[in-house]
C-alpha cells in the first residue's frame, strides 16, 4: 500500500508538473503570437506614414526623410511603437506643409484664367495649363506615376507650378500671371 501511495504521489507529482510546463509553454506561445501581431501592426503603420510622408515630401519638392536605424524586422515592439510615432509626426509635417504651399492665392487665381483642374485638351492638361515638358521637368515623379496633370489633384498641379515658379518666376504663365498682377 506504501509503495502504491507512494506512486500515486509521484504521478500526481509528475502530472502537476507536465501541467505547469504545458501552461508556461502556451503562456509563451501567448506572448509570442501577441509579439507577432504587434510588429505586424507597427510595421504596416510604419510603412503607411512613410510612405505618405515621402509621398508629400516628393510633391513639395522636399528633401526626403531618412529611414531610421535598423531594419523594421528586427525591432522590438517597443521600439518599432517608437519608430512609429516619429514617422507619424513627419507625415503631419508633410501634410501640413503641402497643404499650404506658398503663393496658394496667385495660383487660384491663375487658374481662373486657365483651364479645368480636370482639362485633358492637348497640348496643355490641368487647371494651370501644364505642357507635356513642362510636367516632365517639373513634375516628373507625378507624371511617371499619374499620368497628365488633368489627373493630379489641385494641390498637385499647384506644387508642380511653384516647383517652375522658383526657377522662372511666374513666366511661364506670361498673361494670366499680367491680369492676377504677378508682374
């Protein structure tokens, strides 16, 4: 009877112990699965604000931001809810710098003499009346990536614009620019 208590005792033992190890395993498979997702989120959050932010900074005509440090793979979540947060704040700047691009009323009121911001009419496209070299030297990125500027949002046409007006004045809008009293 000892010996049977005794052995009953042990794989009582036994069993508590494949229990505890079987719940701190899947406790850790918990934690890893959770670790997973959250790198998953930061990463696709990460690479969602960057690639807005260089959108933006492309646009403006803006140098782009650096990426930062280590590949996103390898980071903590910790760290990658760091990394997160600085790219958050320079997609705000970005926006918030395109959305207010300098000269914004001379060109409103360039565009009331030209065309349709949506105008596909050859040889001149968008609500600035861009030519196809002009979009090509000016607006490059956009042109390779939207098509004409008749498919470039206002704000677009208007970066594209002041891109041209920093190297030319308003020049090249000779006679709207006269009747806006740009010259």
């Amino acid at each position: 009877m000892r010996r049977s208590t005794m052995a009953c005792g042990l794989l009582l033992a036994f069993a508590g112990l494949l229990t505890a190890t079987a719940t701190g395993t899947s406790r850790a498979a918990h934690r890893s699965a959770a670790s997973e997702r959250a790198v998953a989120f930061y990463t696709s959050e990460i690479r969602r604000h960057r690639n807005t932010t260089w959108y933006w900074q492309r646009v403006t005509g803006a140098h782009l931001s650096p990426a930062l440090g280590r590949p996103l793979a390898v980071q903590s979540p910790s760290q990658l809810r760091h990394v997160d947060a600085i790219w958050r704040r320079r997609e705000k700047a970005a926006l918030r710098r395109a959305q207010n691009p300098p000269h914004r009323q001379a060109w409103l009121c360039i565009h009331r003499y030209e065309g349709s911001w949506t105008d596909a009419g050859e040889p001149y496209y968008g609500g600035l009346q861009m030519s196809l070299s002009f979009q090509h030297a000016y607006g490059g990125w956009l042109l390779r990536h939207k098509g004409t500027a008749d498919h470039w949002t206002p704000l677009e046409q208007i970066w594209t614009a002041e891109k041209a007006r920093r190297a030319h004045g308003f020049y090249p809008w000779p006679n709207t620019a006269r009747s806006c009293g740009l010259f």
